[in-house]
C-alpha cells in the first residue's frame, strides 16, 4: 500500500456513534471503522470469530488494525483471537470501564455492586436491548428475577444530551432503581486512539 498509513478500527455496533464523533472532532482522516452488531453483547460467543474475520478482511486494505472492544463477556476468548491475530485492543473489560475510565469504574463498582449500568447507546435502545432483550416486555413478572439484587442504575452519559438523560430517567424508573448520572465523555476512546493517529501521522 502506498500514501499515508489507513488504520482500521474494528468496533462494536454500540460504539460507532461515539467513534465517529471522536474522529470528526479530531479530523482524523485515516482512521476507518467496521463495526459488528450491537446485539452480540446478547451473544459474547459470537463476537471473537467475528472479529477474526474482521481482521483478516481489514488486512487487505489497511496497514494498521485495532480493536474498540472490552472482553465484552467473552471470557477471555477474544483477546486470545487477538493475541493470536497481534492487535491490540482497548483497555478493560467492557465499554463501562473505558467510559469512565477503570480506576473510577472499579471505585463504582466497590462503593455499590449492584449497579447496573447504561451508556448513550443503551439509553436510546433500552426497550429493545434491556426490556425485550431479557423478555420482560412478554414477561414483567421477571422484572425482580434479574433486578432484585440491583441498588441503582449508573449513566455514563458521553454526550450531554437532556432527551437522552429524560429517557434514563424513565429506564430507572421502570426497573424500580435510582438513577445516577456521570458525565464521562469519550475522554477513554480518544486516549487509545490518538497516540495510533499521531504515530500514523
């Protein structure tokens, strides 16, 4: 390949939003995204030879690939596949911590540990991915089975956005829980992808 160096980011479907904002605001204009379905989190086992796939295909075309995943409940699988592929990924288990960065996400978790937790993403689709995802909308009785040990709900919020903080309002609601509310920004994101950008340069 020849020009400037193109880096291929492989994300979850939930994050494009937030990495298309972070390369805009950067003018990064050699960073490209491909993202896979945002429903695999209801589906971790999927996810590492979808990101396999995603790697070999990106080789292609790209000099450089990188991994906008946590573990993502894939017990470690994916970063085998990426150990296995050589591409580095960004830090933490899930996209909670890397939003709110892993030391204040591990001081959450050891204040209270029954937080459930919503980004920008699952605020929008919260009735499909959290109500109709785990069945409540056909079963509501099930409400407690998998919210009773819960104590509140968490927003990292990345984008202040009052419509978005009105539906989280409503989410917490529905699940009986209080609501808590942490602007975090993309701050996680963008420190894992500039120094890549800068070296690209």
């Amino acid at each position: 390949m020849t020009g400037p160096r193109k880096t291929l980011v492989i994300a979850c479907g939930a994050l494009a939003r937030e990495f298309l904002a972070v390369v805009e605001a950067n003018g990064w204009s050699h960073l490209d995204v491909t993202c896979l379905p945002a429903i695999w989190h209801n589906h971790p086992e999927r996810i590492p030879e979808g990101v396999r796939r995603k790697i070999r295909a990106g080789r292609r075309t790209h000099d450089e690939i990188l991994c906008l995943y946590g573990d993502c409940g894939t017990g470690g699988l994916l970063d085998r596949v990426l150990a296995e592929e050589g591409v580095e990924r960004i830090d933490g288990p899930h996209c909670y911590a890397f939003f709110a960065g892993l030391d204040a996400f591990e001081a959450m978790q050891d204040q209270e540990i029954g937080t459930f937790y919503l980004t920008d993403f699952l605020v929008r689709h919260f009735e499909r991915f959290v109500i109709k995802g785990l069945g409540l909308d056909r079963h509501p009785e099930l409400l407690p089975v998998y919210f009773g040990n819960y104590t509140r709900v968490v927003y990292l919020q990345q984008m202040p956005d009052p419509a978005l903080t009105r539906k989280a309002e409503a989410a917490a609601r529905r699940l009986g829980l209080r609501l808590e509310l942490r602007q975090t920004g993309l701050g996680g994101v963008e420190a894992f992808l500039a120094p890549r950008e800068a070296a690209a340069g």
